[in-house]
C-alpha cells in the first residue's frame, strides 16, 4: 500500500465513523416524540451524515480497491458497541463479542470473495452506490 | 427477549429488508439508458427507491426504542443475504463457495449476539 492508498485508508476510516454517527442519532431521535423539535433535529442529522457519507463513498473508493474499501465497513460493527458503551450505557457480554467478531469475519470475507470471483459487487446494505457493476443481464 | 424487544429487532430486519429492494431498484434503473440527466434521477425507479430508503430510516429509529445502539449493525449484517438473493435472482451473479461460508459465519453471529 503507498502513502496516497493510506491517505485514503484513513480518510475511509474517518467516514465510518461518521456513517456509524448516524445510527447514534436515530437512536437519540428513537427517544423523541415523534415530528418534535429534538426529533426533527436528529432525523434531519441522520439523513445528513447518510447524504454525506453516500457523497464521500464516492469519491473514497475512486481510490481504494472496492473490495478493501468493503471490507473495512465492518468496523462499523465496533463502532457501534463503543458509541452504545460511551453514550448509551449498554453492557458487553462475551456472548456479544464473540457474535461480533463472527458478523465482522463474516462481511470481511463476503466482501472479499466478492469482487474475486465475479468482477462484481453486490455488497452494501444503504442505497450508496450508483457504480455500474457488470454481470447484469435481463434488461 | 421480551415481545417489545422483539418487535423492535424485526422492524430493523424488515427495515434492512426493503432498504436491500430499494438497492435492486437503484441498480435497475442505472442499467436503464435514459434521454436526459433529469429524467435519469426523476424516473419511478429511482423516486420509489428513495422513498423506500426514507421509510427504512423511520423504521430504525422506532426500532432503536427497543434494541441497543450496538445491535444495529449486527442485525443490519442480514442484508447481505438479501442482496444475494437478488445478485443470483434478478441479475445473474455467481454465489460461491466463500460467500456461502460468510453468511454461514454471519448468521452464527447474529444469532451468537442475539442471545450472549
């Protein structure tokens, strides 16, 4: 990997972070009372930093081998228990991190025979992408 | 689990679930050749698309009433069934022997996190 691959790398990890703050504030909007002041306000953030993210994705993975740049959503996953740990006060069991880390070996993996395999991607759970994938055939 | 928690945590499936048709629909409609920019982003398509990913935000948020923050990433994993499904179905795609093994490894961790 060189410096321009790692500069990249790090600006992919920055967005994760950010993808993973709007989970946050749909559980913070989760407690509001539906179309109030606080609600609309942490609505409006979640599809801002979507919006953002989906922006940022973009131009990332212009730069970064698709299948990496996939793999590496997982930590998602970590980020997730850290923000529920620090923010929200949830408890981590044993059970829970040995799900975890089989979930995280399990995106890492479908990612990475992803692209080997059929020059395709299907990956990606949120409407992020408008990239051309090839293997379409009934249109 | 209690029912609340469990009517909670099967909005977040359902709601990753329409978000993976949404997907299929945006992928439908960049195969398509349009006429003009506006009418490649202003076509039923992408409109119906859309609006599906706008539900399944509301749907996680009255699902994380009842569900921890740090079980929506794993439950959201479930996506990437779906999005196999569709990949083989509507457009082709080859399943192999190591994303099988993936989502075998998924769904042990979902289930391994919904009951640790």
């Amino acid at each position: 990997m060189n410096k321009e691959n790692r500069k990249f790398l790090i600006y992919l990890h920055i967005l994760l972070v950010v993808y993973s703050l709007s989970a946050v504030c749909s559980k913070l909007a989760s407690v509001e009372k539906f179309l109030s002041f606080r609600f609309c306000l942490f609505y409006g953030l979640v599809l801002f930093l979507l919006a953002l993210y989906a922006l940022c994705w973009q131009q990332i993975i212009k730069h970064l081998p698709l299948t990496f740049a996939y793999a590496n959503k997982a930590i998602t996953v970590v980020w997730a228990i850290l923000w529920g740990m620090l923010i929200f006060g949830e408890k981590l069991t044993a059970g829970k991190v040995i799900g975890a880390v089989f979930v995280i070996c399990g995106i890492v993996l479908y990612a990475l025979n992803d692209v080997e395999d059929s020059g395709s991607v299907s990956t990606g759970v949120k409407p992020d992408r408008t990239d051309d994938e090839g293997g379409a055939s009934d249109d | 689990m209690t029912d609340s928690l469990l009517f909670c945590a099967f909005m977040l499936l359902l709601g990753t679930f329409i978000s993976s048709i949404s997907q299929v629909m945006l992928k439908k409609a960049a195969d398509k050749h349009y006429d003009s920019a506006i009418k490649e982003y202003l076509n039923p398509l992408v409109i119906g698309a859309y609006s599906i990913f706008i539900l399944s935000t509301f749907m996680s948020i009255l699902a994380y009433k009842g569900i921890p923050l740090s079980m929506g990433p794993i439950l959201e994993a479930t996506g990437y069934f779906y999005v196999t499904f569709f990949g083989v179905k509507i457009f082709g795609e080859k399943l192999n022997r190591g994303k099988i093994i993936a989502l075998a490894l998924i769904i042990v961790g979902i289930v391994a996190y919904s009951f640790g």
